[in-house]
C-alpha cells in the first residue's frame, strides 16, 4: 500500500519546495579561461575579454559584469566599441561579425547579441578576399570599415550590417598616384590596420602589411597621402593632434610620419629601434601619448632582442628617461591605455597601462613613481598556482573579517593607491547578506582568502605554509631583480606563476574556525599545520610532533615521496595566520581528511594509512588508528604499486584539471570521427561485486567531532567519528579534561563503536542530529549566541553517508533506522555532500535543514533531514568535468562553488532566498543626432551625472557604509533581509528581481547545448577519486 | 581419512556445538546436546550412499530413524548426502576431515542448505518462502532444495515471454559474479513504427564465474532492468553502479539474444537447450516465483544485510607521550575481544530467531572461526582479520 503513497505528492509540500529552492547559475568569479581579445570603451569605461570559446564578457566598476557567449563556440578575435555607444562588434575567427548591445530592460542592464554578419564576396572570389584583418568602427556610429586579407576595405552600414559597396576602396584605386617602383599589386596585399584621424573624421590612414600606409579621404574617395614604409608592418597610432602618426613593425622598429598639407609623400620623421642594434622581434602595438610636461609616453608590446629575450613576453613604458619593460609570465593577448577620453583636452595624459595576458590580468598605474602595479577587484587569477583544494565559511564574524583584512592589507603594500580606473557602469545589486569566505588551497603550499560575499570575488589575504619547511628553493629567488644597469630594464609583473617548487607542498585540506581564529592545513606530504591569527609580525618556533599511522604493521614499506624537511630554530612569520604545530603523518602520504575543534583544541587528521587525533593545546598525540586492512595484499605486500598508484592518481588528477578544458574547447569537427570509433571499440564495464580485498579500503574519507550518546543514553561525551573507503566507522569516545584542568590532564580517547556497512561503499559524510533532528552545531557557536543549544534531552541519530546510500541510525546503541540507497536505484554516487539550510522567500520565519548532494553525473539533489526523502534535483555540471565535479564546494545557505575552467568557479545557488548575481546598470546617453559636438556635450554631462563614487574618496566612503550595513547583517540576519527586500519590492516591485535568472538559465542551458554537441556520445571514463 | 561426525541429539535443539577433534568412533556426550563420532574412510573407495547411511545408523545407534545426512562444503555450506554421487563428491571435498550432519528426516529445514547458511538474519521473505515450503508434503523422488541455489529465474508468470528475469545469489559463492556489459542499440516497436534506441548488452562473460555457469545469461543479451528498475535512459556507468550496489542479491531482467530457449508458459519444460538443473529448480519451486513477483525494491530490504555494529566496552586506548607507546598491540587484543563479542552477538541473534535452525548455523559458523580448521572460508563468512570483522 505505501508505494502509492509516493512522497512529494503531498501538495502543501510541493509549494513549500517552491519557497524554497531554485537553482541558478548566477555567476562566474575569476579570470576568463583563454582570454583571446580585448576591447575598451572610453567613453563607458567598460573592458570587454573575448575567450576562445566564443564568450564575451564585460567588465566596469566593481560588481558590473556582463557576460554573453557566441553561439558558434568559435575564437573571438577582435572586439570594437561603437565610439560612444553601448554597443560593440566582435570578430569571430569564423570571419563572422557580430554586433552586441546593453540594453536596459527591468531597471538593469543585459547584454545581448542583435545581429551577426559574414561578409561575401563575390562567386567565385577566393575565401582570403572577405576574410577580415582589421575593423575600424567609424565615429560616425554609421559604417564599419573592414580591411580584408585580399586588400579590399568593405564599408558596412551599421546596424544592419549592409554592404555598401560603391563604398569600397580597392587597392586599384589606391595605387592610382603611387610611384611606379612601389606600384604593384602586392604592395596593397593585406589591410593591416586602419586608423582614423583624431581631428578630421572624413579621413582614415589604412596600413598595409607590406609597409604601404595611405591617408584616405573619405569624402573625395581618394588617397591624399602615401607613406612608404620599408618594412613589415604591425600597426598604427595617431598622434592627439593628426600631426603626426606612429607605426611600428617586424624587425623590432617604429617610425614616426608627419603629416601636412604640403608634402604628399613624405619620408619619415624619425626610425628608432628600442632594443637594436641586434636582431629584435616585432613590435605589434604601440601607443604614443601626449603629456602636458612635453615627454610623451611611447608605450609598446614585444620589440625585444631575438636571441636573449625573444622567448619574454613584455610590453615597455617609455617616458624620456625612463624606461620599464614589464615582463609576463604568459603571453600578452592585448593592452590599452586609459588615458583622458575629452576629446577636447589637448594632451592624452595616461593615467593606466592595462595588459590582458593569458592568465591575468595586469593594470599599471602611471600617474604614480615607479609604476606600480594595480590591485585589481576582479578578475583575480585563481590558478596562479594550481588549485588544489577548497573550503568556505559562511557568515563571518566582522572582528575576524577585519583582521583578516588588515594581515592582507599589510602584503599590499607594493600596489598602487590608485582606485580602479575601470569604472563604469553601477552596481545596483543588494549589498551581499553576510560576509563569506572562500579558501583556495594551491600547489605551491599557499591558501588565499577570498572574499566571496559578492559577485567580485576579491583577494583578502594569502597564507604561504613554505616558511615552515626547507625548500630547495628560496621563496625570495624568482622576485624581481632590478639592476640599473641591466638591458633591456626587465620587471616581472603579475602573480601568475605555474611552477611550483616542490609538488609536497600542496595543500589537500583546510579547515577554519571562525569563532577562534584557528585554523588547520594539511598537505601532500602528511604535515598538518595548525594556525592561529596574530596581528603582529612573531619570530617563533614551530612545534613538531610526528604521528605514525602504521603502527609497527609488518612487512610495508612507504616507497612515496619523503616527508618535508623542517626549519629548525625560531621561524619569522608575517600578520596574519602563524603555525605553531605541525604534525607530521608517517608514512607521509596525502592527508585526505581533517577536522578542527577549537573548543576542545582537538585536531583530527586521517591518511590513506590511518587517523590521529591531536591535542594542541597540550602539543601532544592523543592516539593514533591504523585503519589498514590486514587482509589487504596489495597494501601490505606490493606497497611499491600501491604508492605509485596513489602518487599517479594525484599528479594526473591535478593535470587533468589543468588540461581537461583546453582539449574540451579546442575540438572543432572531430565529432563525426570520434562517434565511428566508439563503435568499433565498445567500452565494457565489469560487474563485481566490491570485496573487503579491493584496495585503499583504510582510506579515510570523513572525520568529524560530535559531542553526543555514545555509550549510554544518559550522558553525552565528546567523540570522534572517522570513515574510511572501504565503508567502515569507527567512533572514539573522547575525555577532554575541563578547562580549568586542560593543561595537567591528558585527553584520552578509547574506542567506543565500529561499524561495517555492508554495501562497503566510501563513507563520504558523517553528522550527527540531536533530539530535534537538527544538525548539531559547530564547535563555539552556542558560545557565540549564534546558535541554539543542541537538544541533548532527545535521542541523537546518526545518519552516514556513503557514496551509495544514505543511513539513519540511532544513537547511543547503533541499529538502522532508515536508509535511502541513491546508487542501487539511480545509478549515481555521492561525490559531495554539505548540510545547508534553507529559508523560504514567502515567509521569513521558515527555514530548515537539508542535505544538498552534488553526484558523479554532475546532479545536484536535495534531501530532507530527518526523513531523507528526495525533494529535488537539478543538472548542474557536465558528467565528463571531472574536475569541475571534484571541485565543487556548497555554502551552509545553499550556494555552491565549482571550477569550470583553471581559473574560473562558477557560482550557482539552490536557495531562493540567497541568490549573488551582478546587478547593474549602465547609463546610455540620448544619441538625437550625429553631431560630434553634440555628443561630447552629452557624454560630459552623463559623466557629471554619474559623478559621486567614482572619485576616490567617495570610493572608500562606499566602502564603509556596506561595511557598516554588514556589521548590521551580523547582529540581525533576518533584520537586512527584510530590509533588502522591502528596497527590492518598494523600488521596482518584486518581480523585477527575477527577470535576470531565466536570462543566466538560457544561457546554461546553451552553454550545456553546446557542451553536448561537442562531445556527442563520448563517453568518457568517470574519474573515481 | 577421517569423517567427523556431529549428530544433533534428537528431539531439542539449542545450544552452541563446540567441534572437538577426538579419537575414532569414540563418542562424546557434549554438554550441548549433540554427539561426535569420529571414524574414518577411504577416500578413493567410499563406498555406495547406501552403505554409507547405513554406516552411519550403526554408529548412531538409530537405526530406526528416518535421518537427513548432510556435509560442510568447502565454502563451508551445508549440503546434503543421499546418493552416490553427492557422497562421492562430498568424500572427495574432505581434507582431510569431512564434516558430517545428521539431522532427523522430519526436522530438516530445507532451505538451510546451500546459500545463506552461515547466520545471517532472515526477514520476511525468506521465511515465508520457508512456511511454504514446510507446510508442503516433502517428495523424495528429486530434491530440488538438496542444490545450493546460484541463479533462478523468476516471474515467468508475468513477464512476457521473450523475457527473463535472472536472480543471481552471490552469496556463500566464491565464484565472482563473472560478466561486462556494454552501451549498444536495439530495435524497439513504437506508435511510430520500428525506431532504433540506445541499450545496454552483456558484453563478455568471465569463464568460471557465476554468470556463466548458470546458463541463463548470455553475450549480447539486453539488459532491460536491475532490481527493478529500468535501465533505459541510464547511462553505462549508472547501469555499472546499480549492479554493484545490488550485487549481494542482483536482479537483472534480460532480453536474450537466443530466443529460442524461451520459457513456454503454458508447459512446465523449459526449452530443449540452455536448460540446467537451476532452472528446472525454480519450476519446481514455483511459490518463489510468486512471492516475487510483485517485486518491489524496498521489499528486498528483507534480503539485506544488516551493517555490523561493534559496540566496545573496550579498555582506554591510551598514549601516555608522544608516540612512545604504538597502540597497535592494543588495537590487536581489542580486535580479538571485539570478534568474539560479534560470534556471540551473532549466536544470540540466531537463537531468538528460528530455533530449529539455529544449531546448525551455531555449528558452522562455529567451525569456521576456529582456525585450527582448514575449511575454505566463503566471502560471505565470518572472517577474523585483525581488528575488523567482516560478514
């Protein structure tokens, strides 16, 4: 009978589930994953980034983003602003043009794609005759002047993307005056750059790549000037004024032109090469600017010597004396300058060098001595080394938030004051609910703290573990040494730097006490750091305690890497958090779990070997578990496979992150193929059942600290539970001395339960509900008001969680009480799980608890506690990312984390109620007419309008009331939120907040279109652990 | 070679049976209520069945009695004696010792033979398959219940007949489940005529396992459901990981490849070829099918294990200072005191089940903690490794 009684049929229910979760993927935090072009607007102050999958994204005043992909999935290889309007046209390397625009639509604005175009030639015509080298948007707003690999300039009428063809300036009609030496049809081959002249907007200087620049007149259709240049040629830059032009080429040189009525034909002004006189590679942008001090600023990208620094990737800042050659660690996409953007301001005046690498972005500032570099809010390269691991914290408390704040502040101190000059557009989205962080672990032995309350994600602070350990290495070596006498003046610049010293270092855990200040980090060579957070600087000796897990087993040898060699004698450690244990596994394979309780100053730690338990407050072993399987061969007797394997496992696995998306984004037409032969070879799969023989059965998976039933139902005791993979528990009844006693008496722990699930599954999850059936509170939260008390009159159940079945038991005698097998009738396992808590968007008053579930197909599933029944589930990653699947982090409020690329994470939220996306606004003048003066007018008064908040005091004094605000949301969550949301519903009504949503839901649901359309019915391996 | 003798005293049954090695044919009256004989015979010549039971009248002093003879295997199931072919396999499994039951005729819990036997909880399920197979009056001319079950197919009654529903049982068998799937297409009939869908295929078989020797299963048959649950729509991987989450008791409902050894519902003979003694086994027993056949996967629960839970009332596992005392030779004297506390937790759950049964298991799964004893022990049963104790 109870079969028909299906759950989820119950009405009430459902519309409750209604109130409460939705997904979302809201937004993408981090640098664009193969940045392949890089546009600016002036006049919006907005930067757009092209990548090679055919996304653009734009980017203006901190929280301002926008983000719009092709449909084709191809290259974007240019992108051009409309002069003074909100729409810009991209390149595809399709040779297909496309024209977006920001509109305003429900008091935000979107971006969206309003025409595409490819241009034709005519039947017959070879494919290099349309394809388009170079884009000039006219500042008429009207025409598009594309130059072609055939040597034509197709005009285009705007926004219908209409030839004009009586328009076009063949290279027929360019050659007409030319002298009969340089008058071959070769010489007009391909359109290099075309420039239009600063003053009068009726002429452009067209550049071909031979060397041939013409002054067009566009009016008289015909060429007033022709420049013959020698050499190969790169690009063009006017000067303010239209006197003069600048163009640079291949061999490294760059040569001014004067331009006057007088001389048709003249020869160049000046031919410098900056890094001659040896052969030098080519200069393929540069910039001239004017200053008001007479020096000009000559600003260009590549140029250096061939043989001894052809392989750097630098953009050099001259300016009369000085000269800077700012070296990158990947390659330079692209660079601009912001500089004054009144056109009827007499000198440039550049005030930022901008710099798009292919990992990072990089912003100079050159107003101030010494150019320093930018901090910028946004667009941080998470992977500046690679990402191994994540943790977030939610709800900060402010005092931590603060001094974490200023640890980072204090290793700021090398950039710039500057305010960031890109800063267009508003941010109108709320003020972030609470303060969040987010923990990145990283290769070279470093964990960043990101502030991940909004949609910028933004870095805090930096902790480096290195300074505990004797790296082969020092950490000072690659820093940037700058001799005065040194040619050309290289300086390093930017933070992306792949290589790390020492693969041991990487961290694989962290885990932070919000309330205390602890914290604890474990890495790949078996060391555990513990962590407290001083304010000053502290030269100290860090404890050392080793742990052995094998505990004299017989017969295995570690065959792994070695355990990191300490520092000996006190250490200097900056602000910030400072070890002052480090606990070292052996053997010192890769700790896969921790768990931190810093209200009885317990650390738990547990390897491929085994767990410990670690008291650090007296800096002493409590007792350690060998959680090897005797019966387990290969363990005991092959440790050499065993290590390998695991070694392997790792080094592939973090490879396989950084290379899955590039061979993901690449494939173009390889469909067909790949489906043929997937026929020919069938992928099989072996049906077996799991024996206790099977491998890394001592695994352990989960540690967690509960204090609850378990001996007897009458007194509750401090415990610890661990999991292993091979679906085993062990509980450990803990005797934490009270406080006024915890320095003279021991911690002792004796083993309390085991428990052996039959299906033997990896045990991923381990939680403990009090009598209420909630979850059981973090360590200190009750003590900080910030929590209810749990209900230790009511009986505690214990509900683990493997990657099969999720499983009730009841507390203190462990028998099964309820059980919800996912694998058995779905097919998929758990891969994460995190109890979240959920508010409903109706009533303010409601939230419970549930468990969100992100499996290996990429799915994520809510189930309700205690009941576990499924409410709902959601396609959120691709099942083929296995990296994105085992990166994925959820919040306590039901948000989560994963990478979609190295150096993206996708922001997603499965609660109505909590919900960070950009918001925001960008002003579009009235264009009534073509008139220029007209225009400046306009925009002059736009930028008054806008005026407030874009100075910098008015800058920092934004920052304070959103600080003060949240201060606030600490004291009374629910307070803001009503307050949030009577603005939302006051201002534009309430459903005004939504329309964005189903806008980021098309676009998943394209870009996982497309996703299924590249990789058709490959089926790839799942990558288990 | 020795044959070692346990008789249950007849009449009551309880108690734990402590095996003892004692000299020939002397008895010992144990304080549990069964006796040993010990005595021996020839390996290479055993003899006829009939001689054999007779033999075993005589040494029991019952020759009046209807009695059932049974043997531990060596994946330690309980199996019958009561021809010449099984006594001679029996014989030849001894090594050296043979282990012999004897149990009175009408007391004889057939289903306690083969799988399952060591002491596992039966729920529900089994037990009303037991009732129904008790209240029927025992035939002796073929003893479907004296074969442990592999396989068996089930719900003919309501399956169509192109179709056939295999229920593997893994467990108290070494062999591994033996078989690879694979993604492929099928040809179904729809409203829109014949339309090709993608599914998933038996791929290759293990030669030796369990799959294979049951004959029920075959290269290219389509997989259409696990326990239950469709596999169309699922991919390859959730298809892996659905049979491995069932394997203890896996459930698979297949199209075969070989239509021809199809099951006719309306005679009781399965096809000329592709027949073994398995099938034939579940014609005969055709309640199974019945209490299957409104399978529901929450139902099966019943067949599940339960998870092994070590309460220790352990001493404190204690490190006075920094590692110098390794607790691995506590952790040893733990797991040892925490196996006998399962045996015994084991045993007790047995005893307030079904009485009738219990003695044996007591005696098996008895036998085979005691390490003194050669018997293979099966995967299913108890192991003590150290400090875990797997089930």
């Amino acid at each position: 009978m109870r079969r028909f009684l299906r759950p989820g049929h119950d009405p009430v229910r459902e519309r409750l589930k209604r109130d409460l979760f939705q997904f979302n993927k809201t937004v993408e935090h981090g640098f664009p994953h193969q940045p392949s072009a890089l546009g600016y607007s002036p006049f919006f102050r907005l930067m757009a980034i092209g990548t090679r999958s055919g996304a653009i994204k734009l980017y203006g005043a901190p929280g301002v983003e926008f983000m719009g992909l092709h449909e084709e999935n191809n290259t974007v290889m240019q992108i051009h602003f409309i002069p003074d309007q909100c729409q810009l046209v991209t390149l595809l390397d399709d040779n297909s043009l496309h024209l977006w625009s920001l509109k305003q639509h429900k008091g935000a604005s979107e971006l969206h794609e309003e025409h595409r175009f490819t241009l034709k030639g005519p039947p017959g015509s070879p494919p290099s005759a349309t394809q388009v080298t170079a884009v000039l948007p006219h500042s008429s707003r009207e025409v598009l002047y594309l130059g072609t690999e055939s040597g034509n300039i197709f005009v285009v009428e705007l926004p219908s993307f209409r030839v004009l063809e009586d328009r076009t300036i063949t290279p027929e009609a360019v050659l007409q005056r030319i002298p009969e030496d340089n008058c071959n049809r070769r010489s007009c081959e391909l359109v290099e750059a075309l420039r239009e002249h600063p003053k009068n907007h009726s002429q452009i200087l067209i550049g071909y790549s031979r060397g041939l620049i013409v002054l067009w007149d566009l009016q008289n259709n015909k060429a007033t000037h022709h420049f013959l240049g020698s050499q190969q040629l790169e690009n063009l830059y006017w000067q303010r004024d239209g006197s003069k032009f600048i163009s640079c080429h291949s061999d490294g040189s760059y040569t001014q032109w004067p331009v006057s009525s007088d001389n048709r034909q003249p020869e160049p002004l000046e031919n410098t090469v900056p890094y001659g006189p040896f052969p030098c590679k080519a200069i393929s942008k540069i910039y001239w600017q004017t200053t008001k001090n007479g020096l000009p600023y000559i600003i260009f990208q590549g140029g250096m010597p061939r043989a001894s620094y052809g392989d750097r990737h630098s953009i050099s800042v001259i300016h009369g004396s000085q000269q800077t050659a700012f070296d990158f660690t990947s390659r330079v996409i692209d660079f601009f300058i912001i500089f004054s953007s009144d056109p009827a301001a007499e000198f440039e005046d550049p005030a930022a060098l901008v710099v798009l690498a292919e990992e990072e972005l990089v912003v100079i500032d050159l107003k101030s001595a010494g150019w320093p570099a930018v901090h910028p809010p946004y667009l941080a390269s998470l992977h500046c080394s690679a990402i191994t691991c994540s943790h977030h914290v939610s709800n900060i408390p402010l005092k931590l938030w603060e001094r974490i704040i200023s640890a980072g502040s204090k290793q700021n101190i090398h950039y710039s004051s500057m305010p960031w000059p890109i800063d267009g557009g508003t941010n109108i989205a709320p003020d972030p609910p609470q303060r969040d962080l987010l923990l990145t672990g990283h290769e070279d032995g470093t964990v960043r703290f990101w502030d991940a309350s909004g949609v910028c994600l933004h870095l805090l602070y930096k902790l480096s573990t290195v300074r505990v350990f004797l790296t082969d290495a020092d950490p000072n070596d690659n820093m940037n040494t700058l001799g005065e006498d040194e040619w050309p003046p290289l300086r390093k610049v930017g933070t992306f730097d792949p290589y790390s010293d020492d693969p041991r270092l990487g961290i694989q855990k962290i885990y932070l006490c919000k309330y205390s200040g602890y914290l604890a980090v474990a890495g790949t060579a078996g060391q555990v750091l513990v962590m407290e957070l001083n304010d000053e600087d502290a030269e100290h000796v860090v404890d050392h305690a080793e742990a052995d897990l094998l505990q004299d087993q017989e017969g295995y040898r570690w065959k792994g890497h070695e355990k990191l060699k300490t520092r000996d004698g006190p250490v200097r450690f900056e602000a910030g958090f400072q070890p002052f244990v480090l606990v070292q596994c052996h053997p010192p394979a890769v700790v896969t779990s921790l768990a931190l309780h810093s209200e009885w100053k317990l650390v738990a730690f547990g390897t491929s070997h085994g767990f410990g338990l670690f008291d650090h407050q007296q800096k002493r072993l409590v007792f350690v578990k060998c959680t090897l399987h005797p019966s387990d061969q290969l363990a005991l007797e092959g440790p050499l496979s065993r290590v390998k394997s695991l070694k392997k496992s790792l080094r592939q696995s973090f490879r396989r992150i950084r290379r899955s998306r590039v061979s993901s984004r690449k494939r173009r037409g390889g469909g067909g193929n790949s489906s043929e032969e997937m026929e020919l070879a069938p992928v099989q799969r072996k049906i077996e059942a799991r024996s206790a023989e099977d491998s890394f059965t001592g695994f352990v998976r989960t540690l967690y600290f509960a204090d609850t039933f378990l001996r007897d139902s009458s007194r509750h005791c401090p415990s610890l539970w661990a999991g292993t993979n091979g679906g085993t528990v062990y509980a450990f009844c803990l005797r934490v001395p009270p406080a006024e006693r915890r320095m003279d008496e021991p911690v002792r722990a004796e083993q309390a339960k085991e428990i052996q699930l039959m299906h033997r599954a990896p045990v991923v999850g381990i939680l403990v509900l009090d009598g209420r059936s909630t979850p059981l509170p973090e360590p200190l939260e009750v003590a900080h008001d910030l929590s209810k008390s749990p209900d230790m009159q009511g009986s505690h159940q214990l509900l683990v969680v493997s990657e099969e079945q999720f499983k009730v038991f009841t507390l203190p005698k462990v028998s099964s009480k309820l059980k919800l097998k996912l694998t058995a009738l779905e097919g998929c396992r758990v891969r994460k799980v995190t109890v979240a808590n959920f508010g409903s968007c109706k009533t303010d008053d409601y939230s419970e608890n549930d468990l969100a579930v992100l499996t290996n197909l990429g799915d994520i599933q809510i189930i309700s506690l205690p009941f576990l029944k499924l409410q709902i589930r959601y396609p959120c990653i691709r099942k083929e990312d296995v990296s994105g699947i085992a990166s994925c982090v959820f919040t306590k409020y039901g948000q989560g984390f994963y990478l979609i690329s190295p150096s993206e994470f996708e922001r997603f939220s499965l609660s109505t109620k909590w919900l960070v996306e950009p918001r925001c606004i960008v002003d579009v003048p009235e264009v009534t007419s073509n008139n220029h003066v007209h225009k400046s007018g306009t925009e002059n008064a736009t930028r008054k309008s806008r005026g407030p908040g874009k100075t910098p005091g008015d800058c920092g004094e934004d920052e304070r009331k959103s600080g003060r605000l949240m201060e606030h949301a600490l004291l009374n969550d629910e307070k803001v939120l009503k307050e949030i949301q009577s603005t939302l519903e006051g201002g534009r009504g309430r459903r005004d907040h939504i329309p964005t949503s189903p806008r980021n839901r098309t676009l998943s649901i394209r870009i996982q279109k497309l996703c299924r359309k590249k990789f058709g019915k490959k089926s790839v391996r799942t990558w288990t652990k | 070679m020795l044959c070692e003798l346990g008789k249950m005293q007849l009449g009551e049954k309880k108690g734990t049976e402590e095996q003892r090695h004692e000299c020939d044919s002397r008895a010992l009256k144990s304080q549990f209520g069964a006796e040993f004989r010990r005595f021996s015979l020839d390996r290479y010549k055993p003899g006829k069945f009939e001689d054999f039971y007779k033999l075993i009248l005589h040494i029991h002093h019952i020759a009046n009695l209807e009695v059932m003879i049974g043997y531990a295997d060596v994946h330690g199931d309980l199996l019958p004696i009561n021809n010449d072919d099984n006594f001679f396999k029996a014989v030849s499994s001894a090594h050296p010792l043979l282990r012999v039951f004897i149990q009175r005729q009408d007391e004889v819990d057939y289903s306690n033979f083969g799988t399952n036997t060591l002491s596992r909880k039966k729920k529900a399920l089994v037990t009303l398959r037991n009732d129904n197979l008790r209240r029927r009056p025992h035939i002796n001319i073929s003893m479907p219940h004296d074969f442990r079950p592999v396989s068996s197919i089930i719900d003919v009654d309501i399956l169509p007949e192109t179709h056939r529903r295999v229920r593997l049982y893994r467990h108290g068998c070494e062999k591994p489940l033996g078989f690879y799937i694979r993604d492929g297409t099928s040809v179904r009939v729809t409203p829109h005529g014949l339309e090709k869908v993608p599914g998933i295929f038996i791929s290759r078989m293990v030669p030796g396992g369990l799959a294979e020797s049951t004959g029920l299963l075959a290269v290219n048959d389509e997989v259409l459901e696990v326990n239950g649950i469709e596999v169309a729509g699922k991919t390859l991987d959730q298809v892996t990981d659905m049979m491995i989450a069932n394997s203890h008791n896996l459930i698979i409902t297949v199209k075969p490849a070989n239509q021809r050894n199809n099951i006719i519902r309306s005679s009781r003979m399965s096809g000329s070829s592709g027949q073994s003694t398995d099938s034939t086994a579940s014609h005969h027993s055709l309640p199974t099918s019945h209490v299957l056949q409104n399978f529901h996967p929450d139902e099966m629960e019943s067949d599940e294990e339960a998870d092994i839970v070590i309460e220790g009332g352990l001493e404190p596992q204690h490190i006075p200072k920094l590692h110098s005392l390794t607790s691995s030779s506590l952790s040893r004297i733990n797991g040892s005191s925490l196996s006998h506390r399962l045996q015994r937790d084991l045993v007790l759950n047995n005893n307030s089940g079904r009485e009738s049964n219990g003695n044996i298991h007591k005696l098996l799964s008895s036998l085979k903690t005691d390490p003194r004893h050669s018997l293979v022990i099966p995967r299913g049963g108890i192991e003590e490794d150290g400090t875990v104790i797997t089930l």
